[in-house]
C-alpha cells in the first residue's frame, strides 16, 4: 500500500513538473505575412519548454486594449500602438523587433501617378492608428501637401481596415492607399494597384514591427519570459534561413492558400523579418506621432525608460545569433 501511495505521489510529482515545464504563454498577434514568424512561436514552442496561447487580432490597437485588459503577456505589434499604451501608462516593456518596412503608398493602377505630389486633390485611404498613418502623415507633409478627414485639404484622408483598403482601391472610391503587406502586394499582382512609393524616406526611415510584454511578465515570470524569447529568437532565424518553411507557413496556415507565392516573396522583400530595436527609433517614431497628432499623447513616454534588449540579447547570445 505504501509503495502504491509512493508511486502515485511521484507520478503526480512529474505531472506537476511537466505543466511547470510547459507554462502558457498568452500572445497576441496580427495576420500579415511579415507577422508569419510571430506566429510560428506556437508550433515550436512545446520543444522551447512552454506552450502559447496565440489570438489574432485586426489591428495593432485592439492587441494592445487586450493587453491592458490583462488578457496578454505578449503581444507583437507596431510601434504607434504599444507607444499610444505606454503613454496612456499601460505597463509594459518593448523588448523587440521582428520585422522591418512592410509599407506601400499605391495609387489606382489607371491613374499612373508616380509621384506623392499627384495625390493632390486625390482621396487617400489608410488604416486609424498604424504605422501607416504616421508615414502617411510624414509623407504628405515634407511634399507641401495639406490633409484632413473632411474635405477642403490638398488631400482627403479616409480611414478604413486593412483588407478594405485593397477593396476601395478595386472599386475606384479611394484614389491611392497606404497600405501594409501583403496587401499591397497583392493589388499590385492583381493589377489595380501601383507602387508610388515605399515611405522609407521620412525621419522614421523602415519602421520596425515591435514586441512588447508586461511588466508584470518581464519582472515576475523572468524564467518563462526567457524561454519565450529563446523561441522567438529560434523561430525568426527558421524563417530567415529556410524562406521555404516561411513560405508554406505563412500561405497555409495563416492565410489559407489567399495568398500567392509571388505575393509572399514581394511582401517579404519589403518586410524582411528581424529581432532588433532601438531607443533611437522608437523616440523617432513617438516625436513624429506627437508632431502630427497621430496619438493625443499628454505625456508622450521616453523611449529609454521602457525600451529594454536584455531578454533579446541573452536569447541572441544562447543561440548564437549575429
């Protein structure tokens, strides 16, 4: 009987150091192609020691309210979001980059403007919120050209999702877009879409998709948050190295056969996937966004204070990644 009692209470013993072992990473993530490494944390993260729990989300914005919410711990977006909830004092840490670029101003393939001066008295769709508004907003500005969300500007702005820009671009009611990948990619394959620009030429040069984990996670799960950034890392490098793994798991998975494998290999030339960040760039980003109220920020937060490479390092060194 004793012997019985000892062997139950070691097996519960182990169970109870496998669950340890694979503790529940909560992330939160966005459905784009160069988001596709994020993603892949899940399908490698049992080997990594821990489980994730991944939830996609339509913009970078609704990722961040979940996050404030606590109903995250980790949540990969772009830098105006998680930059708008540091200054609203949401507590939480950016610790990494995981892609660069991934913009596009189009214009509607029929009108062949090759230039962001032509947008003058066009009508210009961008998503509320992203990335894409800031550049969109620096773009316009350094050409001379005014804008508003009413008319009477050089330039009509108008705010819609994502993948309905693409739709407002097809049915000829917007006039150009500033759009995100594949998107962008896709209306130029499907040719009702032109390349104008990439909006790589303001302050905030190739915009860097950010990671960002709380506080709470960073300070109090400092094991877990370690393994968590040892699989980022591991994942990203899978799909720098191995494009055809990246390929298939960004078509199939993520996008179920919607996307094409021209449109992968363009949207990824124009957001490659990365690890790194910088103060520098997200100071950059948080001056721009206050400069063209982009964000109503009272206080707008100092990158320093809460841009934090530690975990992103060690997990480099570990891994030995350049």
């Amino acid at each position: 009987m004793f012997k019985k009692i000892k062997v139950a209470g070691l097996l519960l013993a182990l169970l109870a150091t496998a669950a340890q072992a694979q503790e529940t990473v909560r992330l939160g993530n966005l459905k784009f192609a160069h988001y596709g490494a994020v993603s892949y944390i899940k399908e490698i993260a049992p080997k990594c020691g821990i489980k994730v729990d991944e939830k996609v989300f339509a913009k970078g914005l609704d990722a961040m309210q979940a996050v404030i919410a606590g109903e995250l711990d980790v949540a990969a977006v772009s830098s105006e979001a998680v930059i708008s909830a540091r200054a609203s004092g949401t507590p939480i840490y950016l610790v990494a980059g995981f892609a660069k670029g991934g913009a596009r101003l189009m214009g509607r393939a029929d009108l062949g403007m090759k230039t962001v001066k032509e947008l003058k008295g066009k009508k210009v769709g961008v998503t509320r919120g992203g990335i894409q508004e800031i550049l969109l907003a620096a773009e316009l500005s350094q050409n001379g050209l005014s804008y508003s969300d009413q008319p009477g500007k050089d330039v009509q702005i108008i705010y819609l999702g994502f993948p309905d820009l693409n739709q407002a671009l097809l049915g000829k009611n917007l006039d150009a877009i500033m759009q995100s990948e594949p998107y962008s990619s896709q209306a130029i394959s499907k040719g009702f879409g032109n390349e104008i620009i990439k909006p790589y030429d303001t302050p905030i040069g190739e915009p860097v998709r950010t990671m960002v984990v709380t506080e709470k996670f960073y300070k109090e799960h400092r094991p877990l948050a370690e393994k968590f950034m040892r699989c980022f890392v591991e994942a990203t490098k899978t799909f720098i190295d191995n494009r055809d793994i990246a390929e298939k798991y960004v078509r199939e998975n993520m996008f179920k056969g919607q996307v094409s494998h021209e449109d992968f290999i363009n949207a990824i030339e124009n957001s490659p996937y990365s690890y790194d960040i910088t103060a520098e760039h997200i100071q950059i980003t948080t001056d721009l966004m206050q400069k063209y109220g982009v964000s109503k920020m009272a206080k707008p937060p100092v990158a320093k204070d809460w841009v934090k490479t530690d975990l992103l390092e060690q997990a480099k060194k570990s891994l030995n990644v350049k």
